[in-house]
C-alpha cells in the first residue's frame, strides 16, 4: 500500500516547496458545522469575517468544512496541530468539542459562534446573537404582508440558537395581531412547548423543499426556514411557485445579495452579523485584548438586524413600514420585549 | 465453481464473485486495488486541476495527505482512529459478501448498535470499567446482530431480497434513533435537540496515547479492530461454520444438497455482519464520541461496503483497506487545511478507487504491463 508514495511523494515535495508559504502572518482558522463553507447563510457569513479581516488586518485565514457530526473533534484537533493563533468554530452543535479542545489546550485561543459557556471559559470567547429581536420585526412585517393571514416556519434543529429565530418570528407575528386586530396564525413553532417542524439536518436542500411545500399546502405564503443551506430549497420552490404565492423571509445573511438566483423571493432577511463579531474578535486576538467571555449582538449594536425589501419595497406599505420603525425603537429602547 | 457453469449468471453473481473470489487470484488482491488507488489519485489530481486548482497546490495537497495521514503521532492516531470503524463494520460487509449477500444495512446496524451501546453505557453507574466497557460492546454487537438478522430472517423464510430490505431497515434506523434520542430518560438534561445523555467514564475505551499528547485520540478499539479480524479470518477459514458461508456463497444449491441449512446459514451470516456493524457503532459511541445525535453514523456504513470491496472481502484485506480509508479521512482534514482543497476531493478519490477495483478488466486494460500474459481463467 506504500508503494505509490514512495514514487509520488518526491515529484510532489518539490511542487509544494516551490510554492512555499508565508508562515509568519497571523493566522485564524474557521471550522464549519456540516452546512459547508458556501451555504449563503450561516457558515458563510461566519467565513466572511474572516475574509473581511483579510482584508483589512492582513490575516491569514484557513477553514475545515465539518461534512458529520464526528468530524467536529477532529478538525479542531487538525487545526490545533497547525499554527493557528485562534481557532473559531462556527455553530451551537460544536459546543461540547470545542470545550474539550480548550480545556486540552489552555493556551490556544478559541472561540465560538453560537455559544456562551457559563462559567466562562478562559480561552474561549462566545459569539451569541439576539436574533430574536430582529426576528420579531421579520414577524411583524410579514404579518402586515400576507395575505393569506398564515406565515410558516421551520428550523433545522430544535436548539435555542435556531429557535431564537422562531420565537421572534412567532411573537412579532402575534404582535401584529395584538396592535392590528388580526388574526395571523404562525405555523411550524409554538414556543410555549418548544415544539415546530425541523428537519434534523443543516444540509439537505430536498428536506428545505419538502417542508417549505407542506407549509405552502397548509396555506401559508411567507415561510422563514431557519436551517441554514436547506432553505435554498426552499428558494427554489418559491422561485417556481412565484413571489405572488410564497415569498420567504431569509436568515443570517441578506439572502437577496448572497443567494442571487432566487433574490426575488425573499421579502427580507433576519441579519446576524456573524462576520462582525468574528473579525472583531479575530481583531482582539491581534491586538492582545481577547479574553474569555461572551460577545452579544443586539438590534442596538447593529449585531441583528432586518435586512432592507430591495424589490419587494412596493408589497409593504409606507402605513406598515412606519409601524415597523416604531416597533424597531421600540425594541431597542426596551420598551417593547420580545421575550414573551 | 469449474464444471457445468451456469448461463444464467446474471451481473448480481457475477459482481458477487468478484467481491468474494473463489480463488485468491494474487493479481486482483494485491496488484488491482495497488492501480486503482494509483490512478484514483493521479485522477483526484486532473479533478483538481480541471477545477482551477494550480499545480503548486496540488502538490502541496498531496504532501499534505501523506502527511496527515502518517506523517506525525497525531496523523497516525487520526488514521487508526477513524480506520477501526471502518474495518469493523467493513468485516461485517465482507462476511456478507463470502456468504453470497448483499448486505446494504451496516449503516443502520451500526445506528442500532450504537444506541443500545449507548444506553448501556449512561444508565449503569457503578460498574466498573473492565465490566462495563466489555458490557458496551456486547449489547451494542448483540443490537446490531438482532437486527440485521430481520433481514436475514426475512430473506430466509420468505426470500425477500436483502438488499431492498436492509435499505429500509436502514430508513427504520435512522427515524427510530431521531426518535429514540427525543426520550427522556435517553436525551440528555437542558437539551431540547436530539442528544442523548454521555456515557459515563466507565464505559468510554480508553484512550491510548494521552500521556504523549492529550490531543491524541486513539482508543483501546484498536485491538478490537485487530481482534475481529483475526477471529473472522479463523471462522471463515478454519471453522465448519465457515466453510459453510463459504460454500453457500460461492453455490447456495451445491451446499443445499451437501446438507447445509440454507436458511440458517443466511440468519447466522446476516446476524454476524450485523454484529460487527453494531460493535463499529458501539466503538463510535464508547471510543470516539461519548454520546449518540443524530448523525453519528456519519456514512461509515456505507464506506464500509467499499472498504470491503476494496479488501476483496478478505480479513486482512479489509483491515488494509480500512486502513487506508482511514488514512484518506484523516489526511484529506489536513489537504484542506494546508492547501484550501476542497474535503469533497477525498470523496472523488474514494469514488474513482471503487470504480477501478469494481472493474478489474479495465484496469488490467490500461496497465497491461503490470499483468502476467495470462489471465485466470476462471473469470468469465
């Protein structure tokens, strides 16, 4: 079984030294959870803080895609092994791994999106998002927009960084009916028991399809499906059926730059600034300030956001759109609690 | 199999011979799968290039595989690590094969296996490791073995067709695990995803290397794995019962009138691999993860089946083969880190590898000068 290394290693060792590689640069390296690198929306956003400090603080950047959930301890223990100066993973499932890679490791810096470890964990630096508030003006609005009086969502795994997203979504809907005196109905999530539609993966387009279908057949013509990749086939199916019948509401990233071949499905994104928080703490990790903790981003800070209408501006309403700033300062000066 | 030679050999058998030669035909053991990996490789390196990929990067990935995947402590525990599930559930693909069937189920043998492992291994505190561990892995083989033998059972009384029934036992598998972790007394506290509880520090292998670097993660299923391919080699090859997989694969209707129980033979067969699938899930759960979600299976299952093909669906040659898929697991990690290569790559090339060694002829066709002049005749 050695034998073809014996004959290609050499021919090989020679290509790569003529390469060479700049191995002095501050370097920061990414681990996806299993929706992949170029999901337009969780990962991706995730990988462009990087890209972003790239670009402006001259870092190098490496990424390892996770393709299962056994390949989350490994690629950290890959990336610890190589000369990386922090090591961000991206997603609640990695949790547990990347605790044990920092406790292994005390002196590598790590840090993680989607997760805060209470007590604090020295080295690492949790990334969490209140996703909910700039859910709860997704709900809002497409409860102002629909016109079959039935929004839907659905999530890729029943945890709370997913479900923040449907909680929000649910009670800006209700919001809505409260100020308005409608009667909107959200299907997919109830967050009094916690229970809602998900698909159990981050990754099969067919299942995004499938679940954006039934909520169609129910009635339903605005879906949020909050499962990163999968929600592309779920753009697919709006593309076919017509914005007309079912438009989505898009997560992460603002879905109508990232995903350009269905943009003129989404009625808007819930925006999690995922690459913000990264190069800021790729940023802390350089200048020498980072320290275990917890990073929150808020409506107030810019870290969640609702993303503009684009081409979609003319389905809502100047009358929808001034409420919805109302809701929008409302949020922020607290006046308004999204949590219950 | 000389003699009257059936014309009604229809592409099943025929591929079914190849995966389980009547005769150890040296050049298609050694020499075929030798090419294939070969050419796999040089072909991994034009997919790469057709994808804009420079030569200096190729280069660099390639260093990269070697180096990952032996070329450091951590990259051969890596190696070892992912390879011991592989070779298991790979053996159990393999004793299929020598049997005369098609078994498609290890993914949700080891799914089964690996939640009744890990039920075993969270829910009895107290026990002490060297009952416990043991423990782990006897209820997790038993699991798998129990239901990879509804297939067999299936197959036996009423001839439905394994390969169609263990891809549905596979989909069974997959929702009863969705299912199972959603259980209270399975799910792990605080959670409210498909998580179950961790197994408790009694039942976890042991890990081997810790005290050189507690990164390295390879685990005492090590001499699980060279166990199992040690007691399969002496069931096939020394055994009564092997000799009647054996000879049940190679002509069920010859072994019938010799005496053989048919139907048993499929059960006990089907069981077996199904065992070993079942102990590569619990080896998953007590060695690497600690725990089930949902997709810890994580396709070893079906690898497995190319780890058996590959190994000619012998004992040694499945333990090199999952040797050397372990390898491309864990040196395809560092070609993306050190090169920015795509881990789908590794994927292309574990596909062209299958496509070479599935096809013996055509590579015998393109390196005519590795061969002797003469072919083995018994190939039709």
């Amino acid at each position: 079984m050695f034998s073809f290394r014996k004959t290609l290693a050499p021919t090989f060792l020679a290509a790569a030294l003529i390469a060479g590689s700049d191995a002095s640069a501050f370097t920061a390296c990414q681990v996806t959870d299993t929706g992949g690198i170029d999901d337009n929306s969780f990962n991706q956003t995730a990988w462009q803080g990087v890209l972003d400090a790239q670009e402006s603080l001259g870092v190098e950047g490496r990424f390892l895609e996770s393709q299962a959930e056994t390949d989350y301890v490994a690629n950290i223990n890959s990336l610890v092994n190589g000369d990386c100066d922090i090591i961000i993973t991206v997603g609640f499932l990695l949790g547990d791994a990347t605790k044990e890679a920092a406790a292994a490791n005390p002196d590598q810096a790590f840090s993680i999106v989607d997760y805060a470890y209470d007590p604090v964990i020295p080295n690492i630096l949790g990334q969490v998002y209140a996703t909910d508030e700039a859910a709860f003006l997704a709900g809002y609005v497409a409860a102002g927009v629909t016109k079959t009086g039935v929004l839907g969502t659905f999530g890729g795994i029943n945890i709370p960084p997913v479900t923040i997203f449907m909680d929000g979504f649910y009670r800006g809907a209700m919001y809505y009916n409260a100020q308005n005196g409608t009667e909107v109905t959200v299907l997919g999530w109830n967050p009094e028991t916690r229970e809602g539609l998900f698909t159990n993966n981050f990754n099969s387009l067919d299942d995004g399809r499938a679940f954006a279908q039934n909520l169609y057949d129910e009635g339903a013509d605005i879906v949020m499906p909050v499962a990163g990749p999968v929600g592309l086939g779920s753009a697919s199916l709006a593309n076919e059926l017509g914005a007309d019948k079912l438009m989505l509401v898009g997560v992460d990233a603002d879905l109508y730059l990232t995903d350009p071949n269905n943009s003129h499905v989404y009625l808007t994104s819930v925006t999690k600034r995922m690459d913000a928080t990264v190069s800021e703490v790729i940023a802390r990790a350089m200048n020498g300030s980072f320290e275990g903790g917890v990073l929150v981003g808020t409506l107030d800070n810019g870290g969640v956001d609702l993303a503009p209408f684009h081409d979609m501006a003319e389905r809502v309403p100047a009358e929808l759109s001034t409420k919805l700033a109302a809701v929008r300062a409302g949020i922020i000066d607290g006046s308004i609690n999204v949590g219950e | 199999m000389s003699g009257n030679k059936r014309q009604t050999d229809g592409m099943y058998e025929s591929l079914l011979r190849r995966a389980a030669p009547d005769r150890t035909a040296w050049e298609d053991l050694v020499v075929v799968p030798i090419f294939a990996v070969v050419v796999a490789l040089l072909l991994g390196a034009v997919a790469m290039l057709a994808t804009n990929v420079d030569l200096a990067t190729v280069g660099r990935s390639y260093v990269a595989l070697v180096s990952g995947s032996v070329g450091s402590f951590n990259a051969i525990s890596e190696t070892l690590t992912s390879a011991i599930p592989l070779t298991l559930a790979g053996l159990g693909i393999a004793l299929g094969f020598r049997a005369g069937m098609f078994n498609i189920g290890a993914e949700g043998q080891l799914l089964i296996g690996g939640m009744a492992a890990v039920i075993t291994g969270f829910s009895l505190p107290g026990l002490p490791m060297i009952v416990h561990v043991p423990l782990v892995l006897l209820v997790g083989a038993l699991a798998g073995g129990l239901y990879a033998a509804i297939a067999g059972w299936l197959r036996a009384a009423t001839g439905a067709h394994e390969v169609i029934s263990t891809i549905m036992l596979n989909l069974i598998a997959y929702r009863l695990v969705d299912y199972l972790l959603r259980l209270d007394f399975i799910q792990r506290e605080g959670r409210s995803d498909p998580i179950s509880k961790s197994v408790l520090e009694s039942a976890e292998l042991p890990r081997l290397l810790t005290w050189l670097d507690p990164n390295l993660r390879l685990h005492a299923g090590v001499f699980l794995m060279i166990g199992a391919v040690i007691f399969i080699h002496w069931l096939l090859f020394k055994t009564r019962l092997g000799f009647e997989f054996r000879a049940s694969g190679e002509n069920p209707e010859a072994a019938r009138y010799a005496g053989m129980r048919a139907g048993l033979v499929i059960v006990l067969a089907m069981g077996l691999a199904g065992a070993l699938a079942g102990l590569a899930g619990a080896n998953q759960v007590s060695g690497v993860l600690g725990r089930a979600s949902p997709g810890f299976s994580a396709g070893i299952g079906f690898d497995a089946i190319a780890v058996a093909l590959l190994g000619r669906s012998h004992p040694w040659g499945v333990l090199l083969a999952g040797l050397l898929f372990g390898a491309l697991e864990a040196g395809g990690r560092q070609m993306q880190v050190d090169a920015g290569v795509s881990i789908d790559l590794i994927g292309i090339i574990q596909a062209l590898i299958i496509v070479f060694i599935a096809a013996p002829l055509l590579v015998r066709a393109l390196f005519p000068w590795g061969f002797s002049k003469a072919r083995p005749s018994a190939k039709e």
